[in-house]
C-alpha cells in the first residue's frame, strides 16, 4: 500500500481537490442502523439532534453544522457500497462530541444514558490531561463525549485545530 | 429502546446540550488504523488531506474545517472506549464526500485509486438522482464519494441541508 500512496504523491499535490487551495472535506458520516424509526427517536428526541425536511422514511439527515449525520439501514448502507453487510464486533470507527467544560461532558453522558444509550465508559480524567467518557448507541456504535482542555472550540462548537 | 427514548423526549428538549439554540455537533470521527504511517501517507500524501501539528507518533488529526478526521491505531481506539477490538467484516458506518460535480467525482475516485485505495464501485447514476462511487482506505473503512445535484454546498464544501 506505500507504494502506490508515494507514487500518487509524486502526481499531484492535492489530488482529491480541483481547487489548489481547498482542502477535501467529509461531508456525511451514515451510521447504518437496524431499526430507523428508534435510531432517529434516540438521535433526536434523546440527544436533541434536528432532523432537515429532506429526511423521510428511508433515511434521516441530521445537520449538525459541520459534517452531515446520517441514519440508514446498514444492511442498505452496505449495498450501496457493494460491500457484504456481513461484520460483527468493533468496526473500527468512533464518532466523537468535544464540550467546553467537565459539567457538561457529565451532563451529556447522562442525557445520552437517559435517552436508552449504554455507557461504556464513565466519563474520567484521560493520560492525555483531558477527561472522556464513550456511550453506545442503539446499533453499538461508539460515541466518545470529551473535554481537552488544550483544544479551542470556536463559537459554532467546531474544534479549531493548530496548523 | 423506544420507551427511554420517549421518557428521556419528556424530560428536556435539548438535553444534549447546555445552550438552548446549540445542536448537538460531532466534532471528531476517528478511523482505526492497523498502521498509523501507511495511513498517514494514505490520506495526506494520497488523498491530499493536511495533518495538524497537533499529530505525533500515536495519533493523527486532520482538520477538514468542519469535523476533524482522527487516524488511530485500532486495538487502542477499542481499549478507549472499553470495547472489545475483536470485530470483522463490515463495521456500518461510512464517510462520504461531496463534490460538486460528476468530473469532480470521477477525478476523486481515479486520485483514490491511485493512492492505493480499493474501488469498491465504480462510479454510477445512483436511484435518488446523483451520482456515486466508492472506495476502501487502507483498512477497508469505506468512503463514499458523491455528487448529489439536489444538494448545495456552501464556499466551504460544506452541504446545506433545508431545515
């Protein structure tokens, strides 16, 4: 795999980018879901996400500001990537929420816990100086609530990271 | 599920968040990485993203200006969040980009392939009237990358959804 990674190096400077200076950008994350109608309950009337007008029966938008969120059947998500839905355990991805101050990661946790999530780790003070807490999801999958107190937050919430 | 979800709906409208008017944002969505330097050269010097002086050895951060995309190594991110690192096969979540055109797309998909990525298809006239392909990092967490024409994006790249 570095092989080839070097070689597209060599092509072009920003090769996912027409624009020169653009840099790419997620714009959706889908979480697959089992049952949509209690995903969208959890996400929206649990932990208060809006969902847009464009959401309907078969999948939810969630505008969170930055990156879209997303609500789909995963055995769906997985056809439409033409990957076989089979999987179990960890996949490999967790989605995490950055909060001003130690109250209200506590305060979140618990909103999440009251909303049907399961906690898989009290939130407590992390090796790195910050402090974190993870819940799951209805389908499992893991959402991180943390506070780093060497991170800037702008006023929208978004973490503004040094160059 | 459903009924703590309804409870939870009873006790607060927002509880996800301190600030009334504030939704709840993701901040970080961070992939499990086997091999943090393969994936680094993967997105950085393949896909064209730029990492923070915020990375080191042990972590990546690449700021997208919207959500930051975290490179980890996997059995850690597990052992954060207290989860088994046992998992196969598809792990249900995807990201995706959107661009604003079909050439834009298929540029994407061909500079993806050639940084080393897996096609996992190629790209097509999707059903809802866009057009999409996908790919699998180095881990085989799969991107989407996609051209929604009944979608706008802001100057940023960010996708505007109606309320």
């Amino acid at each position: 795999m570095a092989k080839p990674a070097k070689k597209s190096a060599r092509v072009a400077r920003r090769p996912w980018s027409t624009k020169p200076a653009a840099s790419p950008r997620p714009t959706v994350v889908t979480l697959g879901v089992s049952d949509l109608a209690r995903s969208r309950r959890f996400y929206c009337d649990g932990l208060g996400f809006s969902a847009s007008s464009a959401s309907n029966d078969h999948i939810v938008f969630l505008d969170t500001g930055g990156v879209v969120l997303a609500l789909y059947p995963r055995d769906l998500l997985a056809k439409d990537a033409q990957v076989s839905p089979k999987g179990s355990g960890f996949g490999g991805i967790t989605v995490a929420r950055n909060v001003g101050a130690k109250a209200e990661l506590d305060a979140a946790l618990e909103a999440a816990r009251m909303a049907g999530a399961k906690i898989l780790k009290l939130a407590q003070e992390a090796f790195w100086g910050g402090y974190s807490g993870y819940f799951a999801d209805p389908d499992g999958h893991p959402w991180e609530v943390t506070y780093n107190p060497h991170w800037k937050l702008d006023a929208a919430g978004r973490v503004v990271l040094p160059r």
